[in-house]
C-alpha cells in the first residue's frame, strides 16, 4: 500500500499518509500535521522524496493557475470540484492500459415530471458516453447506460438496476483493466449510524425510485466497487452531485480553497475500517463538498443544459491531452468559476462542439 503512518499533532490520531504529500489534515480535529521526511533511506531510495517531484510540478500548476483565477476569488457559490483517491495519484488521466480492459457505467437519472426534476442528466450522460468511446477508446460494447430513455426496463436508473450494474462494473475485473463510474442526478445525506463518518452523515445517491427504495449509501458503492479493486487496475469515478465529496468513501481528499491553495486531508473513519482498494488505484471527482449544493446550468453550454462538473470533466481533458490530475482539477475549478462571475459560455471550445456531434448523432432527440 503505497502510504506511511503519520501522528497527527492535534489529538494524536495515527493517520495514513500517501506518498508525496507534505501536509495531511486530520478528519477528527482539523489540525494540519506536517509530515516527517524519513531518514531510513537515501535521497535516491527514499519514495517520498521521488514523489515530492510529482507534488512540487503539481504546486506550480497551482500557482500558475491561481494567478488567472485572482479575478474570481469573490465567488460565494458552491466551492470547488472535490477529488478523492486511493492512493497516490502519480499517472495522468489520460493514460490507459495498452493490454487492458475498458469498461464503464453510465447513469443519468433525470427524475421527469417531478418538482425536482433536473434537465441536464441525460445530455451529461450521452457526452460522456461519446467522449469514453471517440476520444479514450472504449468498446460501444463496454458501456453499460442506464437513464429513463432505454427501453430495457433493466436500464432504467432504479435503485436495483443500479446496484447490479455496479456489480457488473467491477466483476471479473484485473490487472491493467480502465473502469469509469460516471452518475448525473440527485445526492444526499442521511445520519450515520454506526460512528463511521466524522461528521455524522453518509453521502447517498437518488435513483428514480428513492423515495419507495430508499438511496444508496457511500458505504455499499464502496463495498462494491473500491474494496475488490485488484492491484494494477484503474477506476475513474465522477460524480456530478449534490452531496458528493466523499461518496465513494475514499481514504484521502484533495481540498482547494478559493485562492488555489490545497490541502490532503485524512478521511479514515474514527474506527480505522480499511476503506482502501485490493491494491488498485481508485479516483473520484465530485460536483461538490459534502455539505454543499450542485444544479444542472445553461451557463456552461448557451441553451443546452449540462451538469457544470461533467461539462468541465470534458472540456479540461480535451482542451490538454496528458494533464495531470492536479492540472485537471485546476482547469475545471477556473472555468466553474469564470461561468459563474461573467456569464462566460464556453460554445465554441472542444466541449460545445462534442455537444453538437452527439445531437447530430441521434443519441438524443432534441
């Protein structure tokens, strides 16, 4: 497992520390810790100090990135996409397995003729669909859809029918193998109640039919398809939700704040359950924290109605093939930003135009 141990200098909680990361926030009492480098090993053996190279390239992104964004500091929506791993994030995103293989889940839960009815889902969903399959390779055959539109009654986004497509996500599933969970539609929270989240609440996803089944808690996605993930595959998960910053319940979170700043922060339960992979690496990125609001917007795509982290998701990867995940996080963080405080509209870039082949496509009707 590619981590240290680390006491944290607030309440004494030993806390798991990924390799490469300098500061660490404990989940309990909020006391940032500075990691002790290790003396055990020589500068070219020692892994933390191979890994600082990777933190201090993902540093300068930062500062290059928070200099752009000086303009929108004053921006009082919600925060920033969240990103969650297990463990160190050290491949860019767009690296993909030569001999392995692809698989996705896509669900878009639209909850039609509704008072809480979101407009954006489906359209999220059929551009991811076509930028997985166009742009990174994935098999048509791979891509498991589930959104009011099928016709199969076994791909409409129920809360049964969800729960078997993430078993197949992960079934059978080895080394090298790409999985992408992507979900677009309602989340929220609900009390805890076995002591495991330390601010009392699980994340949970809506599907149709929640409030008859009920939601689905972090806890079961993470039982799912995190813990029986092998060593040497790669999950990708973005969730563009509310509610939605640890809903994969991922060990280690990347926090920003508003001026570019970040933070790693611990987010092992107070009992210490391992909530880690089989040894694969497993990466979320989230619409929002998990006590804050997301909506679907026009803001981003003129009249079309997306939602903002999928949009962002997209057009970062497309406009900077090879980013890193810092590199990725920041591009998405500036352009949320700069819709919100100028109205800008991004209808000429990479992503407008996907959107635009993708109706011209006939996935949706218009």
């Amino acid at each position: 497992m590619a981590c240290r141990r680390e006491r944290c200098s607030g309440c004494g909680m030993e806390l798991a520390v990924p390799l490469g990361v300098l500061n660490i926030r404990c989940a309990v009492c909020r006391t940032v810790t500075r990691v002790r480098p290790s003396n055990s090993l020589s500068q070219s053996q020692d892994p933390v100090r191979q890994a600082a190279n990777w933190v201090r390239g993902f540093l300068s992104n930062i500062n290059s990135i928070a200099a752009a964004a000086a303009s929108f500091n004053s921006y009082s929506g919600p925060s920033v996409p969240s990103f969650s791993y297990y463990p160190h994030p050290s491949r860019p995103l767009t690296h993909l397995p030569v001999h392995g293989r692809k698989r996705a889940l896509l669900c878009g839960v639209s909850y039609r003729y509704r008072r809480y009815e979101l407009k954006g889902t489906i359209n999220d969903v059929n551009c991811m669909r076509y930028f997985l399959t166009e742009k990174l390779g994935f098999p048509n055959d791979s891509i498991l859809v589930l959104t009011e539109d099928e016709n199969d009654p076994l791909r409409i986004p129920t809360k049964q029918n969800i729960r078997m497509a993430l078993q197949w996500l992960i079934q059978g599933c080895r080394s090298e193998d790409s999985l992408v969970f992507h979900y677009s539609g309602h989340g929220s929270q609900q009390p805890n109640l076995n002591g495991e989240e330390v601010d009392g609440y699980d994340e949970t996803l809506c599907p149709l039919d929640y409030e008859t089944e009920g939601m689905i808690l972090d806890d079961e996605i993470n039982v799912t398809i995190v813990r029986p993930l092998p060593k040497g595959a790669t999950l990708h998960a973005i969730v563009d939700a509310c509610h939605s910053g640890t809903v994969l319940d991922l060990p280690f979170v990347c926090r920003m704040n508003r001026e570019g700043q970040y933070i790693w922060e611990n987010q092992t339960p107070p009992s210490g359950t391992y909530k880690g992979t089989a040894g694969g690496l497993a990466l979320c990125f989230s619409a929002c924290d998990d006590h804050q609001t997301s909506a679907d917007t026009s803001a981003l795509a003129g009249n079309t109605m997306t939602g903002a982290l999928t949009y962002c998701f997209i057009h970062a990867v497309e406009s900077e093939p090879g980013l890193s995940y810092g590199r990725l996080l920041n591009l998405m963080r500036c352009l949320i930003r700069e819709s919100r405080t100028t109205g800008f509209s991004l209808t000429n870039g990479p992503i407008a135009s996907l959107i635009r082949k993708v109706f011209r496509a006939g996935l949706r009707q218009v």
